[in-house]
C-alpha cells in the first residue's frame, strides 16, 4: 500500500506521499528451520537483504519535488519461534510465539527534479 502523510518540522508542515513500492529482490544466503520439542517451530535468517524501488513525492510551504527512489537493506537478521497446537481436534494452528528483527544497513537514493 501507499504511504501518506505528514509531518511538522521547523515553520511548517512536510506532506509526503510514497507510491507504487515494489519489492525488486529479496536474499536469503543464510536460512534454517528447527523443531522444538514439544512447542514450535524456530526460523532463524542470516545475513539477509531487500531492496525496494518506489515513485516519492514531498510538499512544503516552500517547494514540491517528486521522482523514484530506491531502498536497500542488508546485514538483517530475524529469529521467530511459532508455536503449534497438535492436539487440538481441529486444523493445525500455528501462532507467532516471539520474533526479533535487527538490520545492520540502510541506503537510501531518491533521484527528483530538485
């Protein structure tokens, strides 16, 4: 979805709007999943990155500029434990136990008019 809105700083007001956000590439070079014993499921993702393309567009008293832009991120890590109910008579249930996320990198290039 679109990112909207605003924020104030300073004398006045920034409008933002990001759109059109697609996910370009995705790497996993380091992936496992392990059973718990008797509670779950344990993701663990090493070293990953993303990157994301998208058009940008800003607003301010003062001036408006717009164009694409690109975000990179690297060096991410996530650990998720989920847990599982096999003796329920129904459907397997699985549920988001814990997660912890950290990324070690972000760069940012915005290409406008300005």
């Amino acid at each position: 979805p679109d990112l909207t809105g605003h924020e104030k700083f300073g004398l006045g007001n920034v409008k933002y709007n990001i759109s059109r956000i697609h996910v370009t590439a995705v790497e996993l070079p380091s992936a496992s999943i392990s059973l718990l014993p008797g509670s779950g499921i344990k993701l663990v993702i090493g070293n990953a990155s993303l990157t994301i393309d998208m058009n940008w567009n800003i607003r301010t008293w003062m001036f408006k500029d717009s164009g694409r832009g690109t975000v990179h991120i690297s060096k991410v890590f996530v650990t998720a434990i989920f847990s599982t109910l096999l003796d329920n008579p129904g459907p397997t249930s699985i549920s988001l136990t814990s997660c912890r996320t950290t990324s070690g990198d972000i760069d940012i290039k915005l290409n406008g008019k300005s």
